[in-house]
C-alpha cells in the first residue's frame, strides 16, 4: 500500500546542553508537585485551560496516528449529579461485595470510598472515552463498516498523561477515577457502540482543606535500570 503522507522537514529547535538541563529540572520539579486531589472547590476555572488540556492531549502519539480518543466535558450540573448518583451506586456495591480484601488493604492508605462528592464539586468533568474501533460511514452510501484500532489502550493512556501534564502546569487539580464497571457513562453521555469509558477525572481548584494521603514515590534506582 502506498503512503497517503507527503513528507515535510522536522521541525525541531536544539537546545544548548545548559538549557535542556535548566527544563529538565524544572519540569521535574513542577511535576513532584503534582498531587491526586480528592477534596475539590466549586469556584469555576476558565474553560481555555480545559480546551487547551484536551488540545494537548490530542496531540499525543497514537498507534498509526488513529487517535482514538474522545473527551467529553461536563460543567451541566444535572449531567453531573447523574454521573455522581451512577458512579456511586456502583462504588457501593464494588466496595460493600465486589472487591477483595486484598485489594481493599491496597487501598486502605488512600481512604477512599464509594462517597465521591468531588464528582459534582469540580466544576469539570473530562470523561475519556477510548475508541476500541473506527467506525467510516460512506459519504455516497451512508453505510457505516468498522476497522481496527491499533495500541488503543496505550495510546489513551499517553494521552491521558499528557492531559494531566497540562492542567498541573496550568494550577488546577486533577483526580483519575475509574469507577467500576463504567457503562453508565456511555448512557449519560449518549457516546456510540464503538467508544469506551476510559477514566473520569474531576478537574478544579482543591478545596481550602484539602487534605492527601501522605505518600512517597519510588527513588529513581527502584525505577530505573541501566545498562551502559
Ligand atoms: N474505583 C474505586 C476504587 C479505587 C481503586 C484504585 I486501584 C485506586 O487507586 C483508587 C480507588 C474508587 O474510585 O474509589
């Protein structure tokens, strides 16, 4: 199969060795600030911060550049009251039956549970739906077929990361919530047979008493392996 891409000159701007140390670092350091927030204000954030965090992430490397995502934002108070009252009576039931005592005591140190406030508190709501598949519907005919999506899982979650980037550095919280299962949102949101629920994530200020677990991240050397 012949290519569809015409190819162009990268461009690409090098940094001298002084400047690239100087933004290593301190994206480093803005990054170690970041936090998982679960205690979320209602004070309202501009909505460009929102559009510029999902511009960013759809300019994420996806396989064979199919990016197969969808963010769907909700500041409709109604709509979130919905998701809370869904996300919630699935948390109650995982939490009270579904979930293992092994992995309730993984989660004993965070101290969550089926009460998620935050869901109507922040002013936003970015519900990521990952595409399992494309789906061409055919101008001439209007028949809609299918094809394959390739590393879905992995592109969305670059991307995801890559959002979360964004509205750190822009000074706004964030929380990854995957409540479980996640049909409900594909109802409330009305989103077609080919999109998956991927993660929610409350975004907003944290609230004046915002409190977080008080845990570490591991040290480079347990992370890192190097051969030289
Ligand atoms: N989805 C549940 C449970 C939960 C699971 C993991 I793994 C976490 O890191 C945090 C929570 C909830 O949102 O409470």
């Amino acid at each position: 199969m012949t290519s569809n891409y015409n190819f162009q000159p990268l461009q690409f701007e090098r940094l001298s060795p002084e400047e690239q140390l100087a933004h290593s670092r301190h994206f480093l350091a803005a990054m170690r600030t970041r936090r998982t927030v679960r205690d979320f204000s209602t004070e309202s954030v501009p909505f460009e911060i929102i559009e510029n965090a999902i511009a960013t992430a759809g300019s994420a490397p996806s396989g064979a550049n199919q990016q197969p995502w969808t963010f769907v934002v909700v500041s409709n108070p109604e709509i979130k009251r919905q998701i809370r009252a869904a996300a919630e009576a699935e948390e109650k039931e995982s939490y009270e039956h579904r979930m293992s005592e092994e992995w309730l005591e993984a989660l004993a140190p965070l101290g969550t549970d089926w009460h998620k406030p935050h869901l109507e508190d922040a002013p936003y709501l970015i519900v990521v739906f990952r595409q399992a598949y494309g789906l061409h519907t055919e101008p001439q005919t209007g028949e809609t077929t299918k094809f394959k999506h390739y590393y879905s899982e992995e592109s969305v979650g670059i991307a995801v990361g890559m959002l979360l980037c964004s509205l750190h550095q822009a000074g706004l919280a964030t929380l990854t919530h995957t409540p479980n299962p996640m049909g409900f949102l594909s109802d409330i949101l009305q989103r077609p047979s080919n999109e998956r629920a991927f993660v929610v994530i409350p975004v907003g200020y944290p609230a004046a008493d915002a409190k977080v677990p008080a845990i570490t991240k591991k040290p480079l050397n347990e992370i890192m392996v190097h051969f030289d």
